[in-house]
C-alpha cells in the first residue's frame, strides 16, 4: 500500500439558489440548488498504518468528537465498503464554522473520501464511492465534485457543471449564530411548517431552466478577460426565481439577517444568497478592492469571511499524497 499518508484541502460551499420540494417517502425533501466550492477550508490530514480502527485529533474551530464527527464515520464506512485493512489516522484542522449551511462537515467526510479512494490500489468503481458519500448525508457527494455541482434529488444526485469564475465571496452571520448555528433537519421541519401545498413544484420545474439562464453570466466576467459594467450583472433580479426557499424562515430568526442582506446588497454584491439552511449569507463580487470594504464593514458587528470560488480543477488538485 503506497502512499500512505495524505493532506486535503477540505473547502466549504455556497448554494447558488435552492429549491425544496415536496417530503419524500423516505423523510428527505427533493432538492434543487447549485452547489459552488470556495476556498475557505478546513486542513484534513490521514496517516494510513496497518491495522483497524479510525483515530481523530482536533485542532481550530470546534467540532464535533468520536462518532458524531462525519469524517470518522466516513473513515468506517469507506472502510468496510472498501474492505480496508488500515487503521485511519484523522487529523482535522477546523476553519469552517460548523452548523452554517457552508458543509464544513460533509466537505471532511469527502475529504476523507477521496483519500482512501485514492490510497486504494484499485480505486472502487465511481458508483461505489457515490453511494458511500450518499449514505454518509445529503451534501456529501457534490464534494466528491468539486467546483460547480448541479444537485437533483435530495441534494446528493449530483452533476458535474462548467465552472464559474473565481468570484469573490463575502461571507457572514450574526455573531449568534457562529459557533452554534442551524440544524438542517429543523430547517426543514420548520419549512414543513409554514407550508402551502401550492408553494413546491412549480419552483422545482422551473430551477434548472433558470439556473441555466443565470450562471453564463457568472463565467464570462475573467473567461473573456474584460469587465462588466455595473448594470452588467449586478441587481437582484439576476437570479429571481432561484433564490433559497430557506430565506425566509431563516430571516425571521434574527433581524440580523436583513441587515446583513441589505449591507451587501448596498454594496452591489452581483449576487446575495443564503447558503443552505443557513445561517451563512454570502456576496459575490468581482473586484477584490469591493469585497474587502463590505467584508471589513460587516466584520464591526458580524462574524465575516472572505474566500474565492474554486475550480473542480484546483479543488482536486487539494488532494495530495506525501
Ligand atoms: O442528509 P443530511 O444528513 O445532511 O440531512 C440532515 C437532515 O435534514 C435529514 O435527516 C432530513 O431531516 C433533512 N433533509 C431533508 N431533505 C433533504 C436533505 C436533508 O429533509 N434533501
């Protein structure tokens, strides 16, 4: 077996849009939404050894221990799926906040993933290691992607799409929220709640002819080397009639949110979503100088990031065996 230890670059992701549809008989809600990698991660490093077992050492931000941590239980399900013989050594290095909708924990459990896959001397079949990435939750196989992901399905039938420029994002929440977040099954729950039976499908339908009017605009910008202008891309309708259906129950948790929402949007974000279930709100900008003012702005009263979006092609090129 060779080699036998490997760091991965474990990025977060935004949702460019998502629609939920109507509860499936498993208990999942049929999803639409657009996953797009960035390049805050977290650092994943496996040290592979002869024998059983899966080890986690912590470090950063705090996540959670043992079993409930998803890279461990992606490291025991790829194991026996695998028929590994190895004992997985884990060490993760927490940038992304957790329970924020950026899939910090599906990205490791990927991360850990594409990491035995690739320390196998025959790598298991595509299918395979799809369907290990599914069971392990929803989010998880677009990670196996990477870059611009179409998911179908409950999120984890996922499809390859041309990547978008490398657009500046600015993230935030309200300090509240980080560190303790937005549990996805209760966003759901509460979605269920406040649902009319005419609110689903018809978004559903209309999302991927929509999104497909929308992205060529977010690849053109530095593909063709020139700018566009402000009324180029910018303004909200660019992308109306994807938008998160999460928004709105996330926005009456915090008044918070709307200010957050009108902060980028005031800043002529070309685009401003929610990502996920929340509780992260995203801006994307296409000049550096642009992004860095409404990032330092918000960061007076908010918890912010900055990040870039990542190719599939740079995304893969975050696995490395030493
Ligand atoms: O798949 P994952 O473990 O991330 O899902 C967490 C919870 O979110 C599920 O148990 C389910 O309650 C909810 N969910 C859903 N529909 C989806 C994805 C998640 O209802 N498409």
């Amino acid at each position: 077996m060779s080699p036998t230890r490997f760091r991965v670059r474990a990025c977060a992701k935004i949702n460019l849009g998502l629609k939920i549809g109507p509860r499936r008989r498993d208990g999942f809600h049929e999803l639409r939404t657009v996953f797009q990698t960035i390049s805050l991660a977290d650092r994943v490093e496996l040290s592979l050894t002869p024998g059983r077992g899966v080890s986690l050492e912590l470090a950063g931000r705090l996540a959670p221990t043992g079993q409930d941590n998803l890279a461990v239980r992606a490291a025991e399900l790829a194991a026996d799926a695998y028929g590994l013989r190895w004992h997985v050594g884990i060490r993760l290095e927490k940038r992304i906040p957790s329970g924020a909708g950026l899939g910090g924990g599906s990205s490791d459990a990927a991360a850990v993933l594409r990491a035995l896959a690739s320390a196998c001397r025959t790598p298991p079949p595509q299918r395979e290691q799809f369907a290990v990435a599914s069971a392990l939750g929803s989010d998880v196989p677009a990670f196996l992607l990477g870059g611009t992901v179409l998911g179908l399905g409950r999120g984890d039938e996922v499809y390859a799409l041309a990547d978008l420029s490398a657009w500046h994002c600015v993230l935030a929440m309200p300090r509240d929220h980080d560190g303790g977040g937005i549990a996805t099954a209760e966003a759901f729950e509460r979605w269920d709640q406040g649902l009319t039976a005419a609110r689903h499908s018809d978004t559903l339908v209309e999302f991927c002819s929509l999104v497909e009017q929308v992205l060529p605009a977010f690849r053109t910008l530095r593909n063709r080397g020139r700018r566009l202008g402000p009324q180029g891309l910018t303004g909200p309708k660019v992308h109306a009639g994807i938008e998160n259906d999460f928004e709105s129950e996330v926005f009456s948790l915090s008044p918070d949110f709307s200010r957050i929402h009108r902060e980028l949007r005031r800043a002529s974000a070309a685009w401003v979503g929610l990502s996920g279930s929340g509780a992260t709100q995203f801006g994307l900008f296409d000049r550096a100088g642009a992004a860095a003012l409404v990032a330092a702005r918000l960061a007076r009263r908010y918890s912010s990031w900055r990040a870039r979006m990542v190719s599939r092609h740079a995304y893969a090129r975050g696995l490395q065996a030493w």
